[in-house]
C-alpha cells in the first residue's frame, strides 16, 4: 500500500513537536506514512513548495500556522486532514474547514489533566484547605477554627461554569462525591442536563448558594468579562472561586473587592489577565488568593496524551473508520 505523504507544520525553534509527540509515536508516524524528514515553519512555505503540494496529511501542535485559505489551496492542494496534538484550534481551523479538509483536534486528552486539577482542588476546597494552610502556620487554633466554617465534600452545592470538554469531566469525576452540581452554561439542553444529573442554574444561582465554583467557560466574546461584580459579590462567607478557564472572563477589580470584603472567600487562580499578573497586583497581595503559574493543562508527560491521541485518530482515518475526535465549522461557536 502506498503511505500516504505527511509533514509536520509548526514553528521549529519552539520544539514544540519533539515535546508533545514521544520518540515512540514519532516512530509509529514514520512508519505508517512518508513523512517528510523535517518540520515546515510558515517562514519557508515557498522553499518547500515542491513537497507540500503532493502532502495529504498534517500533523501539528502548538505553534501551528495560520493559512488564508488561498495560501491552503496554493500550497497544499491534495491536503485531506490535519492533525493537531493540541487544544483549542480556534486561530486556525475555518480556512481549512471551509476547504473541505478534515480537522481533528487532542482536545479531549488536553482536558484530562486540566479536569483532574479542577477537581482536586474542588475537594480541597470543600475543607477550607487553602487558607486552613496559611493560617496554621501563625496560629494552630485559628485554623482549625475556621476549617471548621466549611461542609466538606459530602451533599454539598459545587457550581461548575461552562460543560464542554472540560466542565463534563470535571462532572464525571465528581459523581463520586455525592455532589449537587449546578451547571452554568447556555448551551447545554434540559436533556443533556437530565442524563449528566445536574441543574442548570443562571450564573446568579451558582454565586448566591455553591460552596465551590470551579470556572470551565469558552473563551470568546461573549465570556469575556462575563464574571463580574454581580457575581463574585453573592458569595458565601467561605466560597472558593477556582479558575482554570480564561482570566479574561474574570473582572479582576471585581473580584478583588468581593475578596477583600469577605476574607474567608478564597481564589484559586491558575489563569489570569494579564497573564503572568502584573508585579503590583493586587492579587499578590491578598492572603486569601492562590495563584499557580498555568499547570492545570497538559505538561511534561502528560503532553504524549495529545499525540497519542492523534496517532490512534490518524490510524482510523487511514482505515477509513469514523473520526472520534474531529472539528466542525459549528463546533467552534461554543469550543475553547
């Protein structure tokens, strides 16, 4: 059987490629197509011309081109599907989708870690963890005591804020705690709801009765800015507010105040806006804020997921077997 001709697209000096696809599944690559023996950054698309226009498949990850939909046709006019190890493809799929050409995103592996993160810090959340932490350290008593103010993990309200990829793990994961789960998202049907065992409640709702809220919203327009003021200031006396989605959903001068006014409220900030925060936020000055440099997401090991992902995908679209994992025009209204 012929291979089919492949290239990997993205920026060389990222290395972005060699961290996200193990030495094992490039091999496997190798193997089952005529990869070319070098990755394509956009600065050499003419230097490479010859090769790329017989390629059929792409295989990518962060640092992938944006082509104009002439440059696809020009450059790569038998091209049948790309390939990412990554999340979100929002800055470059339409050209390629409005092309005909098949999209398959690691969406799904990226979410497991971020999912994993959430929930663990939602448990700890529900123990009053994080500021029980700090305050240990200047007085045992006080810690204790206000450990005590929080439900624990049983029959209590958790809110969880958008359930695409990420929101609906996070949910799984979170049947086994014996949670109330109230869900915030538009999207999401009276039928889906029903079959996932949530309630879909307004953004009100989730801030004026959850205990934890753990954010997992889409990031376009009309998320940004979405939490504000109204929001953060219904908090309980010793809600957590857990951010792993987009810091540019959060007002931050808004959350600032509701912290400030509540200090038994927590933040848990894996994102922020700017990102990293400025040097004289505020949000590095407040005890009760807890800021992690953006590991919620696929990191070291865990990055082979993607790729692996994308092996298994590219397997079936050589078998001609259904895609589980591909990318429709209307699937990006509501993705990340």
């Amino acid at each position: 059987m012929i291979k089919k001709k492949a290239v990997f697209l993205a920026k060389r000096h990222d290395n972005a490629i060699n961290t996200v696809f193990s030495p094992d599944i490039l091999k496997s690559l190798e193997s089952l197509t005529d990869l070319y023996d070098r990755i394509v950054d956009m600065d050499d698309l003419a230097e490479n011309a010859g090769l790329l226009t017989d390629v059929e498949v792409v295989f990518s990850s962060w640092g992938m081109p944006e082509f104009s939909e002439d440059d696809i046709r020009k450059y790569m006019p038998n091209l049948k599907a790309v390939f990412y190890a990554a999340g979100s493809v929002q800055n470059f799929a339409r050209p390629f989708l409005n092309n005909n050409i098949i999209v398959v995103s690691a969406w799904a592996a990226n979410a497991v870690p971020v999912a994993e993160y959430a929930v663990s810090q939602i448990l700890l959340a529900n123990k009053g963890f994080f500021q029980s932490t700090v305050k240990y350290r200047k007085d045992y008593t006080a810690a204790r005591k206000f450990a005590e103010t929080f439900p624990g993990n049983y029959s209590i309200k958790t809110g969880i804020l958008g359930a695409g990829m990420i929101g609906s793990m996070v949910i799984e994961m979170l049947k086994q705690h014996n949670m109330e789960i109230l869900v915030f998202d538009p999207f999401l049907s009276d039928e889906r709801a029903k079959d996932m065992g949530v309630n879909k409640c307004s953004l009100v709702e989730i801030f004026s009765c959850c205990q934890t809220i753990s954010n997992h919203m889409a990031d376009n327009a009309q998320t940004s800015g979405i939490l504000n003021k109204e929001h953060f200031s219904l908090m309980l006396e010793n809600t957590t507010f857990i951010n792993t989605g987009r810091g540019a959903q959060v007002v931050e001068k808004d959350l600032i105040e509701a912290l400030r006014e509540e200090p038994g409220r927590t933040a848990v900030l894996d994102v922020t806006c700017p990102e990293p925060v400025e040097s004289d936020s505020e949000l590095l000055k407040l005890d009760n804020v807890f800021l992690t440099p953006h590991i919620a997401g696929s990191m070291n090991h865990e990055l082979y997921r993607m790729s692996q992902l994308v092996l298994q995908e590219f397997i079936r679209y050589e078998k001609g077997e259904a895609l589980k994992h591909s990318v429709t025009l209307e699937m990006l209204k509501t993705m990340a």
